[in-house]
C-alpha cells in the first residue's frame, strides 16, 4: 500500500511512502516536473481517462529541475509508522513537498497499532 507517490497531487508531491515487508519506506525525489496542469474535475471514469491522457502527455514533456535541497535522493526503509511520521515531519520541515493526508493517514495507523498492543 502507498501513502502518496511522485505523481499525487498532479505531480507535485516529492516523497514516495509505501508499506513494505521490512515496515515504511519513504524515497525522497531529487528533481521536480514544472508546469504540470491540475487534473480538472470529472464526471465519470471516460471523462477522467481522457482528461488524465491529456495530462501524461504534458508531464511526457515537462521540464524537470532539480529541488536542490539536503535530502534529495535519500530513501529510508523499514521504519515504524510513529518514524516514518518523525522522518515525513523532518522532510517537510526541510522544505519537500509532502502531502497532508500522509499525516493523517500514519496518525491513525500509530493509533490502530498502539490500540492492538494494549
């Protein structure tokens, strides 16, 4: 299961959180897309499919710059949700884009797994 990817948010997100055997990983991206256009709101899933294609082939030609920051590049692997949480904070605060639901989301994974163990 992923918490988010490079391309959420269209595509301005700049960690990539998923679960793993060995707990959370988190890669942390070097470079970003610019000038990606937000995916507009859609009606059904034809509608949506035409509109994310249309998308792809603006992210196929996007420039891609470099973020220039200390953690560019650097992954972490086999964390525990309360330090995926700490490190996601430390990401954020060092000026990477990192969605607020992940927060949220590893808020209540901390919960349900600080519940199963009492």
């Amino acid at each position: 299961m992923s918490y988010c990817r490079f391309s959420s948010d269209d595509w301005t997100c700049d960690v990539y959180v998923y679960e793993a055997a060995e707990g959370v990983c988190i890669d942390v991206a070097s470079s970003r897309h610019i000038g990606i256009p937000k995916l507009p709101a859609f009606e059904n899933t034809n509608d949506w499919w035409s509109k994310y294609q249309e998308q792809m082939k603006v992210v196929h030609d996007a420039e891609l710059v470099k973020i220039g920051l200390p953690l560019d590049g650097k992954d972490f692997y086999g964390l525990t949700y309360q330090e995926a949480f700490d490190k996601l904070t430390e990401i954020k605060a060092a000026g990477y884009n990192v969605p607020e639901y992940v927060f949220i989301a590893l808020q209540e994974d901390i919960n349900a797994a600080s519940s199963e163990t009492n």
